[in-house]
C-alpha cells in the first residue's frame, strides 16, 4: 500500500459503500413468493460480513446509500451494524450530506466505495475513494485504490483490512482468532 493511501485510510472513521457491484457482484436474483409476485434478493459475501463486524469494533462506523430498495439489503445491513442505510437514492450526493451532517464526520475522513458513474460525485467528495475490481473504468480512474478483489467476491473485507492496517488494529483482529 502507498503512503497516500495508508495517510488517507489512518484518518477514516466512517465507511459509506454502494451495494450492488460492491457489496454484492451486481446480479439480482428474481425468486417467485407465496403471494405470485417475483421478490428481489441479492448474494452477500460471508468474509465483506465479518469484516463490517470488525470495523464496528474499532469505531469505524459503516453505511450504504444505494439506488435501488432491496430488503435483502435492509437486513444484511442489520446483521453487520450499519449505522447508516439510504437505499432508493440514484443522486447520492445530498444523502452524502446528511450523513455528514449527523455523523460530524468531515468528508476528509470518509471513506466510500463505488463501481458505477452514479458513485462518482462520491468518490470525487471523501477523503478516501475506493473501487473494487469489477467496477467500471470511470469508476476505477475515480478511486484512490481499487481492490484486488471483486464487489461481492471480498473486496470489502480487503477495504477494511487496509482501514485496520492503517490505523494500528489489523493486529489485534489476527490476534483475536489466534493468528499471530
């Protein structure tokens, strides 16, 4: 990791994402209910949960703001301590702006993850902008670091093990589960 990155990752304390494409690899998945209607849901990956946990842990809060409204994402966000969940918000910016508003946090310390053009005006505003592999190149030419890993195939458990690294607890986690 470049000095860059490791400055701006030592200073997050909030990690704002997209979902689909970063959460998830993008696909959507129609499965017919009871009641004949076809219901969204979406795959999340195990490794991106536990990681969301663990920067919970550290007092990095997280969220998403997504343009689509999914309960899969409602609950997912749930499960790992979301403190904050905008979905159905194409134009992401003033969403951004409320976050800051009652988080306190300064966009110099936020961090947000993104894949598509809609994510942009983001990626442009935080003080760390992150892109996983699958994003698209306007995206990728957007981020400060773009992960190995694609969205929904761990990339962000690498966002979070290089906030972790940044700040000084990646060690404590690989202590915890008797790693080091």
């Amino acid at each position: 990791m470049n000095a860059d990155i490791e400055r701006r990752a030592a200073r997050v304390k909030l990690l704002l994402m997209d979902v689909d494409g970063v959460l998830t690899d993008g696909r959507l998945f129609g499965i017919p209910g009871a009641d004949g209607q076809i219901h969204e849901t979406k795959g999340f990956h195990s490794q991106d949960g536990i990681a969301l946990q663990w920067l919970t842990w550290k007092n990095i809060q997280t969220g998403v703001i997504s343009g689509r409204v999914s309960p899969a994402t409602e609950a997912r966000a749930a499960q790992v301590g979301m403190t904050y969940v905008y979905q159905g918000h194409i134009e992401k910016v003033p969403i951004l702006e409320e976050i800051v508003q009652k988080s306190g946090v300064p966009l110099s310390d936020i961090a947000y993850a993104g894949d598509d053009l809609t994510d942009i005006p983001i990626m442009r505003r935080v003080g760390l902008a992150l892109a996983p592999a699958n994003a698209c190149a306007e995206a990728k030419q957007a981020a400060h670091y773009v992960t190995v890993a694609a969205g929904g195939d761990g990339a962000v458990r690498e966002m979070a093990e290089i906030l972790m690294r940044a700040q000084g607890s990646w060690r404590e986690i690989l202590k915890k589960y008797e790693v080091e």
